[in-house]
C-alpha cells in the first residue's frame, strides 16, 4: 500500500514590519472601488464620450494593472531588501504556532550573530510542516539593520507569486481587446433613461467605498494606538508608578457593567486610566505598584501596563 504524504503549506505573513497594513490596504480598497465608479458616472454624465468597445478595453486594463500593481507593493519590499543584503547562516531556535486558514501552521524563529551581537527574530514565513529545532539556513540581512531580514524561501514564494499575479494581469488587461463591440459611441440618451437604475446602483458601489474607507482608517488609528504602546513598553523609560484611587464610572454603563478609572501617581504627577475591567471583577486597590512607561521627551506619551 502506497501512502501518499500531505504537500506542506507555505506563505508569508505580511504587516509585521509595518503595522498599518492592513488599514492602509483597506483604503487603498475603497480608492480602487471608487475610480471604476467615478468612471460609469462620468460616462453616463456624458462627461466622457466612449464606444462600448473602449468601454471594455478600459474596464479590463484597469483590473489587469490593478491586479499588476498590488502584487508589485507585495513583493518589492522582499526584492529590495535581499538586493543590499549580506549572507549568513542562522539557527532554528524554535517556532511559533499560529492558526490560519490552512490549519495549523509554524512560523520558524531564527538565532544569528552579526558584528558580535545576538538576533532572535521570528520569520515572515510559515509552513505547516514544523521546522527542526538546530538546523540551519541560509539568511539575508540587511546591514544598517540587522534585525531586519529575508531567506531563500521568501524570495522563491515571493518570486513565485510574482510571476503567477503578473500573468493573471496580463490576462485581465487583454480580455477587454478580445471582446467584440461597436466602435460607436455610447449613446448617452439611452444611458439617461435607466437613471434610476444607475441611480441604485451607485449607492449600493458608494456604500462599498464607504466601507472599506471606514474600516482602513479604523484600524490604522487602532493600530496607532496599539502600536504607540508597545513602542513606549520597548523604547520609553520604564518606573513605577502607585494607584492612588479607584473610581467606578456610574454614568457609563456596559453590558450592564461600569467601567473603572484608576489614577495613578508617577515622579510627582498625577495619571488617570481607563481600565478594561468591569467594576464586578476589579482587583486594583489604592497603594498597589504596576509598571509605567513614558516617552521621555513627550509627557503626554505615557502607558500604564495593567496586564490587560
């Protein structure tokens, strides 16, 4: 009996390097959704003057560029960082589980020495097969920052995905010169008379628009938040501050719960918290300790770590 393995998984997590991602793809979304939009509107306007050939060529152009254009912003970032890259051999050290669509997944966590200093840096990288611990593989780094990298298999998956979303491109943009119409101008009476059809049809695209605008910018300023305190945890000056009061807020009232402000006292100032924890399973008593980051040339910038 012959027993067939499962082919491993493989791919690249993106948004680790830049946060703000999948906010900022977001938006590009909504700005993608809005151009085809603006264009049947001016078309029906009479604003611009077009054969339904030309029509057809324009639509498939715009997807085949498009679909060109994103998976560029994709891989480039990979291609320009091996291109000023040094070579060195790092070691699996461990790896990390993650759940995604495929299953379950490892993302290999690599150890290598660079002008006498250590890196542990987790890969962009995942596989469902799990990587040894100790074994070797060959890293590119970029020299003015070591703790930024790329391997081998990064570029093939990148370099593959390349040349898969560019031929779809390609395939798209020649679709509109392959369709059969008349080189007659669009008659824009006929378009007029199905107003409000176009009419529907435009609120239902713009709430798309509106949709994918709202959401990109409601992660990027989550993200900003987030991301402003985890680098106040890993670059600001940590202290200790001292809870000085505990207040239910009685006026705000969720899930049938109130929440709880706790201020806090640092080098002399006074700091006042919003917490994540309901007034029914608060534990924080005035006098208590917990760790306080600040930025040091910004008082305002400053994180509570309430373990939350």
């Amino acid at each position: 009996m012959t027993v067939m393995q499962k082919q491993a998984s493989y791919g690249i997590t993106y948004g680790k390097d830049n946060p703000y991602v999948f906010g900022i793809a977001c938006i590009i979304a909504g700005v993608a959704l809005a151009i085809p939009l603006l264009f049947v509107l001016c078309l029906h306007s009479g604003l611009i003057q077009m054969s339904s050939r030309g029509v057809a060529i324009s639509i498939s152009m715009y997807a085949g560029l498009l679909t060109i254009a994103l998976i560029l912003a994709m891989t480039i970032p990979k291609f320009k960082q091996a291109a000023n890259a040094v070579k060195i051999t790092g070691k699996v050290v461990d790896s990390k589980d993650i759940i995604n669509k495929h299953g379950h997944v490892y993302s290999p966590i690599v150890q290598y020495e660079y002008n006498g200093q250590t890196y542990t840096i987790e890969l962009d990288s995942w596989s469902s097969k799990e990587p040894v611990s100790g074994s070797e593989m060959e890293i590119r780094i970029n020299p003015k920052k070591p703790n930024k990298i790329v391997t081998k298999g990064e570029l093939v998956f990148a370099t593959f995905m390349l040349i898969i979303f560019t031929g779809m491109g390609i395939i798209f943009g020649s679709i509109g010169f392959l369709v059969s119409g008349s080189d007659t101008q669009i008659n824009t009476e006929s378009l007029n008379s199905n107003s409000a059809d176009m009419g529907f049809f435009s609120i239902i695209w713009g709430g798309f628009i509106v949709f994918w605008l709202l959401l990109g910018i409601i992660i990027c300023i989550v993200t900003k938040k987030r991301h402003g305190k985890q680098l106040l945890k890993e670059t600001g000056i940590k202290t200790t501050c001292i809870i000085v009061d505990v207040r239910v807020n009685e006026s705000l009232e969720i899930n049938g719960e109130n929440p709880v402000k706790l201020t806090c006292s640092a080098d002399g100032k006074m700091y006042t918290v919003k917490t994540k924890t309901s007034s029914h399973k608060c534990n924080y008593r005035a006098g208590e300790k917990i760790d306080f980051y600040f930025d040091p040339n910004n008082s305002k910038k400053y994180f509570v770590d309430l373990k939350e």
